[in-house]
C-alpha cells in the first residue's frame, strides 16, 4: 500500500468521512474453511475479507505494520524503548513482530498470558502483575526455570521473600521488579520509603535480582486533551522519578524503569528515568483511544491507525431507521463508546443485546444496508474484544494473508 | 444436600446477609491439572473448590439441580414446556440435565452454537435466528441434513424461498419457524398479516415444513417487579397470539409457539397458545436478574438460585478501604450490576478494570480480605460471562465434581 492510500485510509477510519466500497458477500468461508486453506503460513486460496463468515476479528496489515513502525520510531527518537503490553494482543505473531521491530521486551499481566506466548517463541517477558499464590509463584518460577529471560513483578516484602525462597528451592535465581503503585492504589507497593525498603530486601535476598521499577499510570491514558494528559501524567509519575532517585542512590538497580501507555507514549520520554513504555491499544487502536485526541489534532487522537476491526453481517431491515447484525456484546463488548462503521457517517452502533447488534440511521447517514450486508466496525475498547475471539485473520488490501490463533486468549489466571 | 441447608444458602446468596467459611488457599490447581485428574467422568483426587487456581468459574450442583427442577415443576404444573436457551451456558452437559428433566428441546441463537451442541449428542435444536447468508444457509442445511430434529427460523419471505431451495437441493424438507417481532423491532417479522403471509409460503414451498410460531420478548425479561413485568409482557405478545389465531383458521401449524425466558416463566402460559418457554438464565442467574423482584418477593429474584460463581483472588490489600482482585473486566465483563461478593456484606465490587476487579469496604463490612485470600462472585449477566471461559467446574459442596467443557464458548458466528 502506497503511503498516500495509506494516509486517505487512516483519515477515512479516524474521521467517518467519505463512502467505501461495501460489497453483498456472494460465497463465505467459515472459521474452519480459513484455517484448513492457511498451511505452513500461506493461503492456499484468494480469499476476500468480505467472504469471511461473521462475526469475526480482521486485523488490517498495512496498518498493524505503520503503526509498529510508528511506535518504534517514536520511542527511539525519545531515547526510550517499547516493551509493548500483550495483554492487549494476546497473540504471539504480534509480540513477535513488535521485537522484531526493535521492541526490547513484551509483558504480560497473567502468568498463564506468559506460558502461552513462551509456549510460542517469545522469550523476552516481564509478567507486571505480582504472583501471590503458592500456584501462581510455582507457574512463574517454572516458567522462569525454562526461560531465563522472564521477568516478576513484586509489590510487598512478604511476597518478596515468598519468591526467593521458591527460587532457592529451585535453584536459580530470578529476576525481579518492584511495581509502584502511580496513585490508583489497584496494585504496586507506594513509592517513596516503602518501595526503597522493598528494593532493599529484594537486593539482599538470595533468590531475586533486582532489575528495577515498574509504574503503570492507567489512570491517565485516557485522559482527553493532550495538555491535560501531559501534565497529570508527569505529575503522577513524579514520585516514581523520586523512588528511581532513591534507588540510584541506595545502589540498587535501575536498570528498568518501565512505564506509561497508548495514550502518553510521547510523553512518558519526559518522566526522568523512564526506560520503557508498557504500550498496548497502539497496535489496533478503537473508539476509546480515537476520543482522546492527540497532539497535533484535539479532536480526534490519529497517531495511529485503527488496524482491528469486526465484520458483521445484517439480519434483519424490516424496521424503519435500523438493521440488526450479528455482532452483539459477545462479539462487541458493551464498553463504550460503542464501536463504529468504518467509513460510514450519520450512522451509530450499538451492541447491548448478547447476540445482535443494532446499527441505527441518522438523517445524514452516507449508506444503507440491506440482509446479508457486511459491515465493518471499528472495535471499542481492543483488549476485551481481543479476548473473545480464538483466531484473528491478517488482512491485506481487502484479501486474507494470515490467520493468526490468539493463543492467549481466556487466560486470565 | 438437604433441603433446609439449601434454602439457607440460596437466602445467603440472595440476600447477602451472614457469613460463611472463607479459607485462604493452601495448595492450587491449574485450570490443566484439574482437567488431567477428571478422568472417565470422575475426579481422581478430591479438591476443594478453594484450592482451584483464578479466576475461574464455578457451578454449585446442588443449586443448578434445584433451579432445573423447580423450572421444570412450575411450566408443567401451568401446561407448558420448557425449550431452554443454549446461548446462557453453551455447555453440552448442561443442555443432557435439561432434556432428561423434561425440556422438549434447546434452543441455540447462532448456528454454530447449534454445531457444537449437535456435535456433543444435542439432538433436539431449535436455532432462534434466522440464517441469511449463503454460508450460514448452508451450515444449517449441513446440520439438518445430519439431525432431522434441528428446526430453524425464518423472518423474511425472501430468506423462507432461500431455505426452501437449500433444502430441495439437499433432497429433504426443512422443520421452520416462523420468527415474530415482540416489538423491540429486533429480529423477526411483525405479527398479523405479514407473519400470516409468510407462513402460508412456507406452507406452499415444497422444501419447507412449518412448525410454528416464535416471539421472544427479550424486551421484557428485565422490567423490575412482578406485575408491571406481567402487564409488560402479556401486552406485547397478544400480538402474537392474535397471529396464532390466524395461523388456526388458515390451518397453519402452531404446534410449536414458543417465547418468554426467566423473567416471565411463570407468566407465559397465560398467553394462549404458547407451547414452551426459552429460559436461559434460570439455570445459572445473575445479578442483573436478582434485581428484577419475584411474584413473592418483591425485592429480590428469588425463584432460582445464583448457582454460577466466579472465584478470585485478593493480590492486593496495601490501601485502605479496597482490596484489588484477579477477576476483572476480562474475566467478569462490565456488566451493570456489578457481579456481588457471595455471603458477604457492606462492600461493592466492580470491574471496570481489565485484569483487575476492585472490592470496596463499606462502613458495615462484614469482612476484610488479605493478600491470597479467595472470594465467590455471583456474576453480574451470566450469558456473556460464560462466553469468556473454556470450562465450569461442577461443585457439590464445596469439591470439584466434574469438569464441563463450555463447547459454544465463542460461537457467535
């Protein structure tokens, strides 16, 4: 794709503006039928996107790759890294691409996220979220004893010394982070005095390396207005920028300190300190990210493009003012704001009902859809969308590339 | 179980009130041990349900029993049936108790839903949906042609010829439905003499057999406090039963004229002519449904059980006030009312949160939790929250008794 189809495509997705190409499906491929035509990573068969069964998940490659690139250039031009969050993919093909374009690690928030992308060839993890159970600490140190490259997060002296003697027994010793908590008070030890402790005793005990700081600032990714993001976000992560002084100060390893997401990737670089950023959404993108505007643009946050989307079918048009589809909240979520039709205007989607979607026309709306129609939207919120779906299909100018199995997906423990 | 000690639980359940045993875990079981010592339908090794690994999702047997009996016992004492709806636990399992409680059927929203159940010894399918895409056509005739129990809906002269010709190409006749709007405008064809032409096509088509009549009044199955509930729903299908009457005189079949769910079980045999009920969330209920009033109770649902739990883990206590868990939107949905803390009282839980859920003290708490501590959580909407797991565990008190596979999770194409 040349980069001025790419840029009219990223307007077209971002503003609603403008008609596209929307065919009536003429044949169909099932799930199945995808994935029996996909071997040893090549589609034995021309397959349009607009032939895919629905609902399902079309990952859009030009787009996904642009907005890779996007993110990697921007972070080393910011003297920092990426350590992208795959949480938000679940889908070891991405990681992959994401290190392959210079990211320095991935991370993960469950350990059963981290078997399934080791299972899978990435190596390079940091699981953010601290293991408290004797199952859990026994999962992450079987996967820290096939992977050296794994990385714990920590957040209390207790589970500090739980972990180290696990690793003792296991005879290795493992690498640790202390998560700080950014002020949201969900999870991480507070900075200052209590974290400093906490790095002491991780540098004293036997079973751990300390390899640094992990600050998640959640709270401010979505935060709408670049300004007003910019400042609460620093200001946030201030006394994390403290406790990395602390750190350096007392001689302990500062080596990581990772941080921010989507929504201050070009920001995080003026946090002092900072290594890395935890970054997610950036790879799809979807209508939460859309609606916090960005630096150059306050309306609409168009750094990246929405690569992810969902095709529908159309149902049912014997009602004045709607269609219903077959993309529901099992296929949608109910996170708001609701998905969007690509490409479509004078038109909003809602998908409240389990099993329907309902699309209905406002007085400017730019087309109509009759049974059988296919439609595409542009996802909500990526990361739960994500998680319902047990394969994505990678798409090139309107044709299947790829299947990839999102081999995370469910695993939440 | 007795009964006494049941009717206690469910009124814990219900009403919050009291405390029960609450152990923090010693051991764990991953989600793939518990699976390796299910063997022949047997647990090898007796587990508690609190050294199960988290988040997962869990039955109480005793009280999904209970709720399939009492529906059971209510539809027939009023000369109804019952056809329950696979879409709430797409569990194979599940469906067998139903039928050999007394169900005439299942009902299925998707048609690959219908594959898996078919495809688990489900024989008796009902698909509520209509197809109307060539591959989806396709699917269903696939499915009929391999069960001649599987009955399909249509909405839509056009689609019924599509069918009709599907089916003669596959040398057989199709059992079909006819699918009324309720009036939500959602799905199906309104009611009178539109629905009325539209059978006597069908009738007419010679792939096609006519069974009846469907109107799904999901509109209603919320609507708080028994009689508006009743006023509401006995309202919006008169219509349907309006259509029925011209279906008897054309000599239309209305063998089958099935509607109404959990809400409105106990009311839908005063619609005349309704042969069965498409209760769902009976089996397992949910807050959203606990919310809506019994006849009885005006306060609380209390007709069924909260029988589907999910259990999760305290990873963080360090901040006053709250306690963060493992069970976020990922692994509860964003569901309103947020899902509620089992036996417990004086705190509120939400997951807003991706990977985490947030549990709140109130002033008249009756516990506190510490890190590795496991709680219960009666889901907040059932029907989406199953989507989200692979498997149940089945327990009766307080052990693992089996391990269903959740066959349709992910089956909304």
């Amino acid at each position: 794709m040349t980069k001025s189809s790419m840029s009219r495509r990223r307007f077209l997705q971002s503003s609603g503006a403008a008609a596209i190409w929307l065919p009536t499906t003429v044949k169909g491929y099932t799930a199945n039928e995808i994935q029996s035509l996909y071997v040893d990573g090549q589609m034995q068969e021309d397959v349009s996107k607009w032939e895919l069964d629905t609902p399902c998940l079309c990952v859009d490659l030009d787009l996904l790759e642009a907005n890779i690139v996007k993110m990697e250039s921007t972070v080393s031009r910011n003297g920092i890294a990426s350590r992208p969050h795959a949480k938000t993919h679940k889908t070891p093909v991405i990681a992959q691409m994401q290190l392959d374009n210079g990211s320095v690690g991935i991370c993960t928030a469950k350990v059963s996220e981290a078997e399934a992308m080791y299972k899978n060839g990435i190596n390079e993890i940091l699981m953010t979220t601290t293991n408290v159970t004797p199952t859990k600490i026994k999962r992450a140190m079987n996967l820290r004893q096939a992977n050296p490259r794994f990385i714990q997060a920590t957040d209390s002296p207790q589970n500090a010394r739980l972990l180290s003697e696990a690793a003792i027994a296991m005879g290795f010793v493992a690498d640790i982070v202390v998560d700080i908590d950014s002020g949201g008070h969900r999870t991480g030890i507070s900075p200052g005095g209590a974290a400093l402790e906490l790095a002491q005793l991780i540098d004293q005990l036997p079973g751990l390396n300390l390899r640094g700081i992990l600050c998640y600032d959640g709270g401010s990714q979505h935060v709408v207005g670049f300004a007003e993001r910019k400042k609460q976000t620093l200001e946030r992560l201030s006394a994390a920028t403290e406790t990395y002084d602390l750190f350096n100060q007392s001689g302990l390893s500062t080596e990581i300190f990772s941080g921010g997401g989507t929504g201050t990737y070009n920001i995080d670089h003026e946090t002092r300190g900072l290594t890395d950023v935890q970054v997610g959404s950036y790879v799809f993108m979807d209508a939460q990210y859309i609606d916090i505007g960005g630096e150059t643009n306050n309306d609409v946050y168009s750094d990246f493009a929405a690569s992810l989307t969902i095709l529908t079918t159309v149902l049912n048009d014997q009602y004045e003012g709607r269609v219903t589809t077959d993309a529901g909240a099992k296929a949608c979520t109910i996170n708001r704001p609701w998905a969007r039709v690509k490409g479509a205007m004078g038109m909003s989607y809602t998908s409240g009902s389990d099993e329907f979607g309902t699309l209905r026309y406002e007085e400017n709306a730019s087309h109509s859809y009759k049974v059988g129609d296919k439609l595409e939207l542009i996802v909500s919120h990526c990361d739960p969308v994500v998680n319902l779906y047990s394969q994505m299909y990678a798409i090139r100018d309107d044709r299947v590339e790829a299947v990839w199995q999102i081999a995370a997906r469910g695993m939440s423990a």
